[in-house]
C-alpha cells in the first residue's frame, strides 16, 4: 500500500522540501527545523509553499532575525497558527545565533529547549537533519494507526505515550521509516474519518478495520 510512495509526504514532506544541493549542510538543517515548525497542524502542500517562499527570501538563521515578524507572517500564511509561528521562527532564529553558534542542536533536549518544539519534532529533526535516530517521531497519524493496529499494549491518548510504546517493542533499526510509512498510510487509507477499511489491505490483522468491516482475524 506503501509501495508507490505517493503521499503528500513523500512529494512535500519535510526531507523532500529540504533536500537542496545549491545550501550548506548547517543552513539546510535550519531548513528542516522551520519545516517542522511550520508543519505542525498543516497540510504538507502548504508548508512547502510556505518554505518556498521563504526560500525566495534567502531562508537563514541571519535574515530571519533581521526581518520584521510581520514580514515572516505574510511568507507563511496560511500554515495553521501562522501568527505564533511567525514569533517563534524570529525567537528560535535569535537563540539558535546565540547559543548554538547558527546551528539547530544536534540533541533532543537541546531541540526541545527551542520555542514551539516538541518531542515530535525534535526526533524527527534528529533523523532528517542530523541523520541519527534518537526515537520515534510519533505525529497524528502514527498515534491513531499505532492504536487501530494494536501496537500499543493499550489504548495510549497522547503521541508521546505512543511513542513510548512503539519504542518498546519496534526494533531500532525501523524507527527511522516508521514516521513517514505510516504518515503515507494515514494520508492515503486509514484516514481519521472515514478510513478505507474495505480495502486496506491489513484489515485482516487491524482490529479497528475488522470491527469496521465486520471480518474475523485471519
């Protein structure tokens, strides 16, 4: 169901949007951090419209401190909570040049110290920018997915419980994929309402798809 790579995060994800051979590897790891922030709550094809025209902007930790935070407002409108996220991408800009020498931190506390950065974000800024697999990014789609799956021993209500849970079972050397597959499954077949159990092709062994189709365990 994955096989085609055809999701809008395989077209616009984050990795997609920031991989950029014409910038250094410190202003494309920038990149990815305000890709994040930008995304969250947001569709990928307008982060990445967002992103672009930062980019037309000259997209760095330099430029964004000089501009003013209306001027920011209006590159990435109409991501969600584009206001606050204006604010933040100006503060995190500021501390990013003050205390981590214009470069994102290449630890998950580190990165969680940094204005409206979660832990989803900052395991996932580990592995795209950094290339180290520190945890398990777990957004939306992969806590819902998680649960209807049972991957969870039980019912788990926070992405960060989640991820915990996947953490314990999930081998390593999967925790770097299993964001962006399951992100793909969730834009694609199991949607928050309604999914496409009828033809996923995992509903024999999902009990929410088998509850939804009425089938048994294979």
């Amino acid at each position: 169901m994955r096989k085609s790579r055809g999701a809008p995060v395989d077209t616009m994800g984050c990795k997609k949007i920031c991989d950029d051979e014409r910038v250094d590897p410190q202003t494309r790891r920038y990149h990815v951090l305000v890709a994040l922030m930008l995304s969250s709550q947001t569709p990928e094809v307008v982060t990445a419209m967002a992103m672009s025209r930062l980019k037309e902007r000259h997209l760095s930790i330099e430029n964004m401190i000089q501009m003013a935070v209306k001027d920011i407002e209006v590159l990435i409108r109409p991501v969600a909570f584009w206001k606050n996220k204006a604010i933040m991408i100006k503060q995190t800009s500021q501390i990013l040049r003050d205390k981590f020498n214009d470069d994102i931190p290449d630890s998950v506390d580190g990165l969680c110290s940094l204005p409206g950065v979660g832990p989803k974000m900052a395991y996932l800024a580990m592995n795209v920018a950094w290339n180290k697999v520190a945890g398990i990014g777990v957004d939306t789609h992969v806590h819902r997915i998680s649960n209807r799956l049972g991957w969870v021993k039980r019912p788990t209500k926070q992405p960060e419980g989640t991820r915990k849970a996947l953490e314990e079972w999930l081998p390593t050397e999967l925790w770097g994929e299993i964001n962006k597959l399951l992100v793909g499954f969730g834009q694609q077949t199991c949607q928050p309402v309604r999914p496409k159990c009828d033809s996923c092709l995992n509903q024999s062994i999902c009990p929410f798809g088998r509850k939804q189709t009425g089938k048994k365990a294979s």
